[in-house]
C-alpha cells in the first residue's frame, strides 16, 4: 500500500496517475469498495478524507474498514487531503473528524511501504 497526502487542490491524483501510466489502474473517487473486478489492477482511492468523513458520520469505524480494504488490495494507493492544519472548528463533530482522519493517516504511514506528500504537483517522499 502507497499512501499520498497534500494540501487541497495540489495535484495528488494527478501525481499518482503519471506515475502508473504502465498499470491497468481503476480509481475509486472518495470509496472503498471490494470487487472482484478490481483483482489485479492498481486500485487508487482518491479522497479518502470524504469517506472518513462519510463513514464517521454513519457511525462506522473506518480504521477496520480501510485496513481490511488494504489488506485485500496490497498494491493499492490511498490519495488524502491533509486536514489537520489551520483554525480549529467550532463544531464537535468537525474536531472529532479531524483528529480521527489524522490518527488514520498516521496508522496508515506506519503500515505503507510508501508515503509521498504533494505539493503544486511535486512529490517528496516521506517514507
């Protein structure tokens, strides 16, 4: 599993695209589903923030979710925003969402065999 973060808008999945151009790639724009279609492809999942926020507000748990997503497709490349920075909100839930995708992103980079985080399209690698 590869896991790619940045600010809004900084060319994440573009980023990712380019660099699979040779792989039979399938993205999932803000879902996780488990298909067998999807077996043997390079599976993106772009906006994983909106289904964290998705799943949060249904009351899911999207860390068992997501772990058991990339344990199904190893090969697979998560793209996140990174959501943690600026003013803090007013709203619980909001707060609660933050630190949760937060705490989700650091489980996810401890697991990835790669974290590279965007910013105007460039990539630094983290890990």
């Amino acid at each position: 599993m590869k896991l790619v973060i940045g600010g809004f808008s900084q060319g994440k999945l573009e980023y990712v695209l380019n660099r699979n151009q040779d792989k039979d790639c399938v993205v999932l724009d803000g879902k996780l589903r488990c298909d067998e279609d999807l077996r043997g492809k390079t599976v993106i999942v772009s906006r994983l923030h909106g289904w964290i926020r998705e799943r949060l507000a249904d009351g899911g748990c999207p860390e068992k979710e997501i772990m058991e997503f990339a344990e199904k497709y190893p090969e697979c490349i998560l793209i996140c925003d990174e959501i943690g920075n600026g003013i803090v909100p007013a709203d619980a839930f909001e707060r609660a969402y933050r630190e949760r995708t937060g705490r989700i992103l650091i489980m996810l980079a401890e697991s990835a065999k790669e974290v590279v985080r965007v910013i105007c399209g460039i990539g630094q690698k983290i890990k």
